[in-house]
C-alpha cells in the first residue's frame, strides 16, 4: 500500500470508518460517518465488471445487489458472512427539482470471514445503484470485533429498502429537500438488525454543506413499514453551513473503534447477566 501523510486516511481506513459509522447510527443514534464513495482502484474496467443479467431492473435493487455480491464475497472466503448493507440514495440531474428520482449512489456490503489471530478478514463490495456493476472492493483486517449475521434473509423482509426509501421521503424526505435540493440531495439507507424483533431500515437525511451531522433520522420497521423520526431542531435551509468534507483524521478511526468495542462489551455483559 502506498505510503501516506500520518493524518490522511487511505482507502481501507475510510471504509473502516463507513462500516463503523454505520453501525454507531443504529447502536447509539450519533452522527453517521460519510466518507467519499471510493474511485481508486476500481474492479477491473468498466466492461469486465461483474454486473446483473439483463431481467434485473436498474437501478438495481438492494436484494438484487447482495445476490450479485454474494458469489463474489464468498469467492473471497467461502465461510463469508453478511454484516452490514448500507446504501446511498442519491438524484440525478444539475437542475434544482423537489422530488426528482433517485436513481443514482451505491450499495455497499460488508462481509465478515473466521476470526484468524487477533483479527477478522473483512470485504466491503460497492455496487453502483445505475449500472448494477460491482465497481470496487476493499479488503481490511480489524481488531474489532465484528457484529452478528444478519439473522433473516433480506429478501424475506416485507418492506424492501427502496420502500422504506418512500416511505421516509413522504414522512420527511420530500419537505426536507424542498428549497435546497442541491445541497440534500443524497440519502443513507442503513439496515438495523441489532434488535432481532424490531428489524428496520434507517434513513438518514443530511446537508451535504454539513456532513457531521444527521438533519433527519427515519427509521421504517421492515415487517410493518411503522415509522419513527428524529429531528435535530432547526432544520431549515439556510442553517448548515461547511462546505461538504471527509473525515481525514487517524485518531477518528480510534475513537470509532473504542465507541464500537464499548458498546459491544456492554451487549456481553447483559447477555451474561
């Protein structure tokens, strides 16, 4: 890997940050991570890239993206399991509109392997919502220990995660973008599976002028499509203010794990007690 400043994350850090900062919104309902969608590196060329057959429908969905990763992830360690889904919705279109489609972003799926040492192998896939191709991997070892398996397929959930998209937008989404459609245009949707009886999709809305912080968090029950929403105050238009930015700080990703390895201890000590 390429020699870098000490204060610049490279590449597999960055998704260190994402895969965490996912996981921190559900667990702690803090600030989520957004880091770039990765341009390095990419799988191969545009034309060699693993893509769905011709029957699936783009932009591709999240359940038709995880069958599309699925061999691959396992072709990298055939005991492979599926720790998190996250995706980026995003509009497209340079003009302003209130509720355009969105029809662009990506899908990342982070897989776990068999602890080895200290470590668990890690592989997170991106899948480009507009072309339905794996575009880009990155392989990571962490001394964090993993979360669980999903515990149910995605594909037998009753509400899909472009549903609960929908959903959010008419609970939120549509008002919250409305007047500043260039700043808000992209949206995270996150699985939370850390409750196994209250299994939901999280969408999260934000300024892209203030990355570090969640404007709107809607989470939409995945058997019920029942709605809950968070707002941080004042939300209007003209409140965010920093142009939009990365974390680029080595300590964050510290900090991200010691978060993480709290709370999972804390999950430990109430399973034993």
């Amino acid at each position: 890997m390429d020699q870098q400043d000490e204060t610049t994350l490279n590449s597999a850090e960055r998704l260190i940050l994402a895969l965490l900062g996912a996981v921190l919104v559900f667990v702690t309902a803090i600030v989520v991570i957004r880091v770039a969608t990765p341009d390095e590196n990419p799988i191969g060329l545009p034309e060699d890239r693993p893509t769905p057959g011709s029957e699936i429908e783009l932009p591709i969905s999240v359940a038709d993206a995880l069958d599309l990763a699925m061999p691959w992830a396992e072709e990298w360690n055939d005991e492979a399991r599926l720790i998190l889904v996250s995706s980026q919705f995003e509009r497209s279109g340079d003009e302003p509109v209130a509720t355009p489609s969105a029809d662009l972003g990506w899908i990342m799926l982070s897989y776990a392997a068999p602890r080895e040492g200290e470590e668990w192998p890690r592989v997170s896939i991106l899948v480009s919502r507009a072309s339905g191709a794996i575009y880009y991997e990155e392989t990571l070892s962490s001394t964090v220990e993993p979360p669980p398996e999903f515990a149910r397929s995605i594909g037998d959930m009753p509400v899909t995660a472009e549903q609960a998209f929908r959903i959010a937008e008419q609970v939120a989404g549509e008002s919250y973008r409305e007047g500043c459609e260039p700043s808000r245009r992209q949206a995270q949707v996150v699985l939370d599976a850390t409750e196994r009886d209250d299994i939901a999709w999280v969408v999260v809305y934000y300024d892209q002028r203030e990355r570090a912080a969640n404007d709107i968090v809607v989470r939409i029950n995945a058997d019920t499509g029942e709605t809950n929403t968070d707002a941080r105050g004042d939300v209007t238009c003209d409140v965010a203010g920093v142009l939009p930015g990365v974390v680029t700080n080595k300590p964050a990703v510290e900090r991200v794990h010691l978060l993480v390895r709290e709370h999972l201890d804390r999950q430990r000590a109430a399973v034993a007690a």
